[in-house]
C-alpha cells in the first residue's frame, strides 16, 4: 500500500490540548478520614494525594446502592495498578461531604436505564480510563468513572493528557457483539457529546454552541478544540468488553478557549454548564443512539452525524512519491465514512479513495494512508 501526505487547502485551525500541563505538585500529608475532611484529605482535588486515592460510589436506585456498598466492601480488589495511586480508599456518597461533583444532582438529571447508573467519582486520578477498563470484571457494565484531575490520560498513538480543574473527564463502560461495528462506535459517541451540549443549551434559552466533530475524535469550538473521545476494546467470551473515555474543556479559557467561555460571550446572562448536567445528559442521549446503533447499524445516524462534523466537501491533496517516480498530487473531496469507518473520498477522476489516519491525533490531514476502493 503507498504512502501518502494529505494537507488542507487552507490553513489548519489552532489546537488546543484540553489544558495540557504539568503535574501537580507533591501533596501534603495524610490527614485522619473522615467525611468532613474529604476535600483535604484529597488535597482539595488540586494537589497530589501522595498516598492514597480516594473514590466516592453512588448509585441511582436502591438496587445500585446495594452494589455500591459491596464494592466498598471488598474494595481491595479495585486496581489501579499506578504507582502513584498509593493505597486505595473506597467511601459512599453519604460519607463524602462537600464532593466537588454532586452525584445528586446528576443522578437527579440522569434518566438511562443502562448507563451511568454506578458513579465512581474520584478528586485525582491517574486515568479514568484505566480505573474503568483494569476493572471491567469487577463493575457492572455501564459503570461511569468522573474525576476532577487527570494526571495520566489516555489519547491516540499512545499521548499522555494531564487535565487540570475545570474539565469534565469520564470513561465507562459497555459491551458489543459485532465487531464489524466496533470502529464506528467512537462516532456515536462523538455525536452523543454534541447531541447533548445542544439539548442542554436549547434547554436552558441559550443559543447553541459551535461544536462540532473532527474526524476521527476530536471535538472543535469554533475552531479550536475542546474535547476528545477515545475508545478501547479488548474481546472475550464472544463479546467485546469496551471502554469509553471522554474530556470536555469547560472552564479552562487558557491557552484558547472553552465552552462556559463560549457560551458566556453568545448569551448575557449567567448561564454555564454543569459537568454533572452535561454527564447525565451524555448518558441520556448515548442510551438512545446505541440502541440505534446496535438495531440499525451506524447508517441511521450518518444524516445526524454528517450535520455535525466538519469535513463534508472538505478537499485535500494527495501528496504521493514512489522510488524512482516523480511526485504525484491528487486531490480529493470529502464525502462521508465508509463502511469500515474510515474517510470516504472521491478524486476528480471519479475515482474513489479510503482514508486512513497514521494515528497523530493532532493534525488530521498528517501523514494519512490511502488506498483506492474497489
């Protein structure tokens, strides 16, 4: 399969890495648990925890309650497998006083009946994605992970995210069968995150927000980004056991923007968006489109999708060079995904062309592969 080097035909919009940074500094020493103490003992969420990690579950019925008290119970067997994550301690959300996510008020705006029932929340993690996917047997499937500071996240091509306050960072879990499917899931994920910042806003009286999806990952704010989407899989017992991971910029205007920053400068009055109303609306919205996704294939929910993101009639160029061969440039437009989930491109030849990322999560139009289709 050739190479090929694909750049815009205008000028790429700036990137913003979701707050990218340095990790926080060590933390200050251990103080007694106690419910009162919480935001302390864990450093305030904003300093390191040094030795410990805490996590808060809660549930949103009796049912998920009963299961919460039991992971408490044997909460030895909850890894983190992080060094730095130093002992683990496991409360419920009745012995946490003052958390700085309210699983109140988001159990309070969650309506799915499969997903994000069980909240594991956490002051400062290592990963959200690894607490969740290291655990998959050990948590019920649709099990949400929140935490305020994220010190080692997860992106593509195997990037490290260090993600301040002032970031919505979840990951959670859900199973397929398909796995034809598998590639597409990231799109309904992407399309459940925008689907639920424009309910919100429309919720709300405020006028909708510019976000859109970029391809394959990545969500945009007039411009620049401000989220990003990562999904991993691993297959057992005839089932893929997959683990979903999401970071949403809301309040970080530095080193270019955010949503309550956006949302702020369109609408003049007060109104922000809550990490707690944005998570339960995610899973309101996600429990729908699945079901979508699962009965009808991901065909149903292209002429959505297709609205959202931002390369439909996008042309790029084709930069390719084979030993011995000059250069050959061709240039292509955008038409949509095909079936595998990869870029759908049409030459001006007519011919048709499958684009494939090299994984640089930063720059779409870097270093792509393509092949003709058949």
């Amino acid at each position: 399969m050739p190479s090929a080097l694909l750049r815009p035909t205008s000028a790429a919009a700036a990137l913003c890495r979701l707050g990218l940074r340095s990790p926080p500094p060590p933390g200050r020493p251990i103080l007694p648990l106690s419910a009162a103490r919480l935001s302390s003992y864990c450093g305030g969420a904003m300093d390191g925890c040094g030795h410990s990690t805490v996590l808060v579950l809660a549930g949103k019925s009796p049912q998920e309650d009963d299961l919460a008290r039991i992971l408490k119970s044997r909460s030895d067997t909850l890894k983190l497998l992080d060094e730095e994550a130093g002992e683990v301690r496991v409360l419920l959300r009745s012995e946490a006083c003052h958390p700085t996510f309210d699983p109140h008020l988001y159990m309070g705006a969650l309506t799915a009946s499969r997903f994000g029932r069980l909240l594991i929340w956490s002051p400062r993690l290592p990963s959200t994605h690894d607490l969740v996917s290291k655990n998959f047997g050990e948590l019920p499937v649709g099990t949400v992970c929140v935490t305020d500071v994220q010190i080692k996240g997860r992106g593509r091509a195997k990037n490290v995210w260090e993600s301040p306050m002032g970031c919505l960072l979840f990951s959670f879990s859900l199973q397929m069968e398909d796995g034809r499917k598998l590639p597409l899931l990231q799109y309904v994920v992407s399309l459940a995150v925008t689907e639920a910042i424009k309910e919100l806003c429309q919720a709300n009286g405020s006028p909708q927000l510019d976000i859109g999806i970029k391809w394959p990952n990545d969500l945009y704010l007039n411009g620049l980004k401000v989220g990003g989407i990562l999904c991993t899989s691993t297959y057992r017992s005839k089932h893929f056991n997959v683990c979903a991971g999401i970071g949403l910029n809301l309040d970080n205007e530095k080193p270019t923007t955010c949503l309550n920053a956006a949302l702020r400068e369109i609408n003049s009055g007060s109104l922000c968006l809550r990490r707690e109303d944005i998570l339960a609306s995610f899973f309101n919205k996600f429990e729908n489109l699945f079901e979508v996704f699962l009965d009808q294939g991901f065909q149903s929910l292209e002429e959505l999708y297709y609205k959202t993101w931002l390369h439909s009639g996008q042309k790029v160029v084709i930069e390719e060079k084979q030993e011995g061969q000059p250069e050959e440039s061709i240039i292509v437009t955008v038409q949509g995904l095909t079936s595998s989930g990869y870029l759908l491109a049409v030459g001006e030849d007519d011919k048709s062309y499958e684009l494939h990322p090299d994984g640089n999560s930063f720059d779409f139009f870097k270093g792509l592969v393509r092949r003709k289709l058949e």
